[in-house]
C-alpha cells in the first residue's frame, strides 16, 4: 500500500506553462482570440515545443497589465482596442 505521503508518488509541482486552453481561461478570451493574435501579432507571448503552443503565466500576467486602464477614456484603452480590432479584422 503506498503512502499519500510518500515522496516518490507525490504529484509534481504545477507547469510554469498554459495551454492555449488554460490561458484562454486565465484571461477570460476565446482560445480562438489567442490563436487569431499569434497568427497576426498584438497578444501575449508564447513558447513553441515541438508543434505545441504554451504560455508563461509570467507573460501573460505582463501581457494583462500593459493593458490596465483607469477610465473608459484612457488613451491607452483606444490605442490596444484599435489595434486589437485592426489585427482581428473587425
């Protein structure tokens, strides 16, 4: 019987990287938003291993705060929302 205790069988620690998926989730967008920014720039950045597609929570963290606004009017609000809406092709 093992031991819940027992070194040798405790789960790993978490993965400093996201999925597209869990990063998604983290930032409440679409996986789809995500894919779109990779392909045509603006969003956070990513790591490639193999075919697969990660993100550091660190940079997405940064990623969250460049775009942190005071107010609706905030230049910056209408700069990232051009932007985002330009490469989006909306």
């Amino acid at each position: 019987m093992r031991s819940d205790r027992d070194p040798a069988h405790s789960p790993s620690p978490k993965s400093p990287f996201l999925s597209n998926d869990e990063a998604a989730s983290f930032l409440r967008l679409s996986p789809r938003t995500l894919e779109k920014l990779r392909v045509v720039g603006g969003g956070p950045k990513f790591c490639k291993f193999g075919r697969r597609v990660t993100y550091s929570l660190a940079d997405l963290e940064a990623w969250a705060a460049e775009r942190r606004c005071d107010s609706t009017s905030d230049p910056i609000l209408k700069k990232f929302g051009a932007e985002l809406r330009h490469r989006l092709g909306r």
